[in-house]
C-alpha cells in the first residue's frame, strides 16, 4: 500500500507499506519530495501525475531492494551501497582500487562514524585539512592525493543526493585542493643511461628487454606486460599495445586501453628489434626447457614467469627498487623510465604531436601540460644556436 502525504505549501511525504512486523507494528519507509516549480504547483492536474509518479517510482524503489533508508544511516554503511551500486559498475579498476585505497586510509577514519545527514561543509573541509600520510610521517601529504580523497568524497556525495539519501551534497563549498604542478622531472641523462644499460646485462634476460623498451618505446609498466609475441612485428619492429594488465580488488586484470589514443603502434629503434629477436630465441628454448611445467597455452607474454603465465602487475617495481638498489643505479621510479624517452625524443628535436602519439596521451595538451617547458626550453637552445651561426663579428 503506497499513499501521498501532503507536508507543507511545498512539500509532499511519499509512504510506502510493508505489512506489520513481529511486534505488530506497520513497516513504513517514507520520503518527503520538495516541488520548487512554481508553474508546476498552480496546475492540479499535473502536480498530481508528478506525485504519482514519484510515488510509484518509490514504490518499485522500495519493492526491490533498492530503496536506501537514511535513518540513522553512518556514513560508512553507505560507502558500502556506493561500492555495490555505483563503483562497481561504473569505475574502472585502478580508479575503483585508488578510491577504495582513500577511504580506507583517509575518508572513513575521519567520518565514517558520523551519521551521513549530519555531515556539514564545515566537517568536510576539517577532513581535508588534517589529511595526513598513513605511515605517520610530518612529510606533507601530495596536492594530488588531497584531490583524489576531494574527489572519492563529492562522488559519494553527488550519489546520496542523487538517491534522495540527503537532500544537499556538502561538498559544495569546499574549495577543491589545487594540485601544484611541477616542472621537476626525475631522469637519467645519457650517462646514466649508458651505466643503467651496463648493469642490465648482468640481469636476467627478460629484465634487459624490459628496460630497453621502457626507455625506448616509452610504454607503460601496464603496457610492457600486457604484450604478446603476436603484438610484435619482428621484421619491421613495431609493437601493437592493444592490451594491459592492471591490478584490481581481486587480483591481476587484463584489459583493452582505458581510451582510444592509447590503441596504437609503436616502433622502436633496429638496435633494439635486434635484441628483441636474440630474445625470442631465448624465450623459446625456455619454453622448450619447461616442457610439461609450461602452464600458460592460450598466451605468448612477452615478460612472464618460469611457467609462461604473466607477471603480476607490482612484480616489475619490485625488481626495479631491487635492482637499483643491488647495483648503484642511481634511483628512480620505473615509470620516470618513460620520462626519460621523452626528454631523449625532445632532445633529437621530435614533434611534439609525434610523442603525444607514441606515448598514447588523449590529447596532445596532455603532453604540453607535463612536457611542455622541456619542449620550450629545447626551442630556446635552438634559436640560440642559430644566433650564434647568423650573428655577425663586431
């Protein structure tokens, strides 16, 4: 039995009954709808469609399990219905997995115990300010892990009020944290390079074709592992990144590309399909050496374990810190590897819709955005080469 409650001038309570329970009492889940159309509320007959309408959508809502009710409702406890409802279905896995990561380690702890309608701008705006790193250090947190807890808690808001949980989101009103850019990026000059690449030939051989086409292809560590010997052309040395391997709630993913720049075909240097060709050869008899230990046969990773299966996505950051470490290579993150072949390609005087292409950027202000002062600085150093050669002796 489902019935329209009129509240006020404006306002309406939608009542859904579900029987009684075991005390005798009846089961109401109720919601107040507010009409701020005025034209609206001066015609009966469509005021009435409207309420009627809301009031079967409840209804249905209620009926099948999907209705929220707000009482007493902690914040915490709809995180769980925005994991289930919403973040599932809708964010992809890193993105799901980074927003989950924020709530454990900085949203929940602040106000997961707070019932979710009495949460106001101000608590909102406390949380950002205390945000603090999880392994207790004074070490400022970043401006972009602040704007990801901004944005994990708006999203979760933006749904209370999207299921009529709460009537307003309080994030409005809390200035969204800038994300100070820098300029600043961690590569390997030549030199370092030429030492990184000598250390390499120690490693095993799968670890040296890594690192050869992090710094000349310039591919993600996603990337990288997501190849098969059938995305290689041998003969011309181009590689196709069609797939990636990305860490999920549940373990490892293999998926397509998150946007469609990211389809693309890469070519690298004959140096480097030389090696890539000493590889394959080496990969074979590995496969052959396994025999019946050789788990994977519908795959041909390229970078694998010992049984053909492919490596987990973290495995290749774990070896790099290692490595490093190990070898006195100076340190450096694994993905600054792709940094580094961008400063060599800006260095050679390569286009910068040339990069934005091989590097899989959506857009090539994507590129302008994080390499932008190198390319500039590039431009400067040639003109100041040409003004050396035109300038005239006085």
């Amino acid at each position: 039995m489902a019935h329209i409650q009129k509240r006020g001038e404006s306002s309406w309570r939608l009542v859904v009954e579900l029987g009684r329970d075991e005390h005798g009492k009846k089961i109401r889940k109720t919601r107040t709808i507010r009409v701020e159309d005025k034209a609206l509320l001066k015609t009966k007959k469509r005021l009435r469609e409207y309420l009627e309408a809301e009031l079967y959508k409840f209804k249905a809502e209620v009926e099948s399990g999907a209705y929220i009710d707000p009482s007493k409702m902690l914040f915490a406890d709809f995180v769980k219905e925005w994991e289930k409802k919403y973040a599932k279905k809708n964010l992809a896995e890193t993105t799901l997995s980074n927003r989950l990561n924020h709530l454990k380690n900085h949203i929940l702890p602040s106000i997961g115990n707070k019932r979710i309608d009495s949460i106001k701008t101000i608590h909102l705006i406390d949380m950002l300010d205390g945000l603090k790193r999880k392994d207790g250090s004074d070490k400022p947190l970043s401006s972009s892990v602040k704007n990801d807890v901004y944005k994990t808690t708006r999203n979760i808001f933006d749904r209370a009020v999207e299921w009529k949980v709460i009537k307003e989101n309080p994030c409005i009103g809390v200035p969204k944290p800038k994300v100070e850019t820098t300029h600043e990026l961690d590569v390997y000059d030549e030199e370092e390079i030429q030492e990184l690449l000598t250390a390499a030939e120690n490693e095993p051989y799968h670890w040296k074709i890594f690192i050869l086409l992090a710094l000349t292809a310039g591919l993600r560590r996603s990337e990288l592992l997501g190849l098969e010997w059938k995305d290689i052309d041998l003969e011309k040395g181009v590689l196709d990144i069609k797939e990636v391997i990305v860490r999920g709630e549940e373990g490892a993913i293999i998926k397509r590309p998150k946007t469609k720049k990211s389809f693309r075909l890469v070519t690298v240097p004959k140096s480097v399909l030389k090696e890539l060709k000493e590889y394959k050869k080496h990969w074979n008899k590995e496969r052959m050496r396994m025999r019946n230990s050789w788990k994977e046969e519908k795959r041909e990773w390229l970078f694998c374990n010992i049984d053909g299966t492919h490596f987990y996505p973290t495995t290749p950051t774990t070896w790099w810190n290692r490595f490093v470490e190990r070898t006195g290579v100076r340190h450096i993150r694994l993905h600054d590897m792709r940094h580094t072949n961008v400063t060599l390609l800006i260095a050679q005087g390569v286009h910068a819709k040339i990069i934005s292409e091989r590097l899989g950027h959506s857009n090539i202000q994507v590129t302008m955005n994080t390499y932008g002062h190198l390319m500039r600085r590039a431009d400067s150093e040639a003109a100041n080469k040409l003004d050396n050669l035109f300038r005239k002796e006085g």
